[in-house]
C-alpha cells in the first residue's frame, strides 16, 4: 500500500465533499463495530513499500485511543490537523511519508481493543482508514489502555522498506490520556493476532521488541484536569524516557508528530538520503 501523494487541495476539496465541518462525530465515524478489514487477527502483516511514485518511504504509525475519553483526537484530525501532520513533514523535505492508522482499546472491557489501517501516503486513502475505525467509546475503570498492542502489532505485523533496505528506523506514536497496561497476556495475543501459538508478554519486552524498527514515543495529551495527574501519567516516563512526550494542547498533536519527525530524520545533501540510524535520541534535544 502507500501509493497516491498528499496534497493541501486534494484535502480541502475533500473535507468540503464530505461536510466534514457541518457534522458531528457520530456522522463521520459511522461504524458501530470492527471494520473486517480492520481486524488485526486476520491481517498476517501491513507493508509500507519503495515504488516508483515512492522511492524513499518513511513507516509512520499512528495509534489512536479511541475509547470513551478519547474519541475527539480522530475527529479533530479528519477535520483539522491532517496538513498538521503529513504537509509538514512534505514541506520540511520527507517527500513520502506512509502512515498507518490503529485505533486502540482496552483488551479486558472492549471487543475492538486494536483496529488497523493500511499504510497509505493520499489523503483520500488515509480518510479513508482513519474514518473507518469504530470510536467503541469504551474502556474500563483500571486506569490503563492496551497501548501495548500497537507495539506488538508494529513489532510482529508490520514490513517496512525504510528499515529493511536502508535500516532507517520507522515512527511509533501512541496517543492517549491514561497510563499503559504491563503485560498483554496470551491469550489477548491468540485473540487478537493471527498467533497460533503465543506467550505473555511485558509492555517493556514489547516496546523494545519494536524499537528494533521503530523510533517510539506516547503522547500523552493533557486535555482536561484528571489526565494531568501524575497517576494518569503513569508508568510511561519509566518505560520510554524522554520518548514519553506531554501535550498541552490536544489540537497541537499532529503538529508534535510532525516536530518529532522531521527532528529525528536527517538527510545526504544533494539525496534526500536519511542518514541517521542510530538509537533514538531524547525529545528536548530535537525539538
């Protein structure tokens, strides 16, 4: 996937096409469960791949709480931020982005705790994808998120070209208001994955699993009183470092995104060739 590109008009007449400034949530996201091509236990791996139009792509994954606290943020990006995100990193030089979206549960209280995407580069296509995720609006009472299962997808499902052809570490953001769950049990994995056999695995396994291919960070986004508690902080500054990154102002997500990456990615003048591939390095020295 990944093939179209993005543009600032292509997205105006497409937000103008579809009312999105006239309609509420509900009348965007429009599903009432799991999209088929969205359930993670029949997709053996998503690939973000070079081609023609494409010859230097970046994996970008994007994993969005969708539970009940949360469902503003894909809202506010269909309708507002989306240029935020993928116009930014075209202006400052990273010519082919591919982001997949994943909307994110709670694998003890929802039926849909992990839903994915496809990497696509056109706003048409990642409209698509993002509108088509269930916002359950669910969650439970346990003061954590199954964050984790996009670790485990972006580490076990996902086939990359930036890292596998020219070992250029992807993007992993999780984006969220609550801390992360320690573990996701085996049977969360057979469940959710295509995992014939598989054993519990730690939150902190996990994320290292995937920062063997991807740069990763949680934003965790300040938006009322309650998620600026420390306990709504959580475990995530012990986990990820200067990796776990505060947010004020939720309408900023997209732009810190784009910061983040454009920070990290480096080029060989004259190639637009990324040089960097080193381990990740600390927030406040990119931004």
């Amino acid at each position: 996937m990944g093939g179209g590109k993005f543009s600032y008009e292509a997205y105006s007449r497409l937000r103008v096409s579809k009312g999105y400034d006239n309609k509420s949530r509900e009348q965007i996201f429009t599903a009432r469960q799991i999209d088929p091509e969205m359930d993670p236990a029949t997709i053996q791996v998503r690939e973000s791949r070079d081609s023609e139009e494409h010859p230097e792509s970046l994996s970008i994954i994007v994993a969005l709480d969708v539970t009940g606290s949360m469902g503003f943020v894909p809202e506010i990006i269909v309708k507002e931020t989306l240029p935020d995100l993928i116009g930014s990193l075209i202006q400052a030089g990273i010519q082919h982005p591919q982001v997949l979206f994943l909307g994110i549960g709670d694998y003890v209280y929802d039926s849909a705790p992990l839903q994915v995407g496809q990497f696509e580069s056109s706003a048409e296509l990642l409209d698509r994808w993002l509108t088509r995720v269930y916002l359950e609006g669910g969650g439970g009472g346990n003061n954590h998120e199954s964050y984790n299962l996009a670790h485990l997808f972006a580490a076990r499902h996902t086939s990359i070209d930036c890292w596998e052809k020219r070992k250029q570490k992807g993007f992993l953001f999780t984006i969220g208001d609550e801390p992360v769950a320690q573990e996701i049990p085996a049977d969360i994995i057979k469940r959710l994955t295509p995992a014939d056999e598989a054993g519990t695995v730690t939150t902190k396994a996990i994320i290292e699993e995937a920062q063997e291919k991807y740069h990763v960070f949680h934003l965790h986004l300040e938006h009322n009183e309650i998620s600026r508690q420390d306990y709504r902080k959580g475990n995530w500054a012990a986990l990820l470092g200067q990796q776990f990154v505060e947010v004020e102002d939720f309408r900023n997500v997209a732009k810190k995104i784009a910061e983040i990456v454009i920070a990290h990615h480096s080029f060989t003048p004259g190639t637009g060739s990324a040089t960097k591939t080193g381990d990740d390095i600390e927030v406040e020295d990119m931004l």
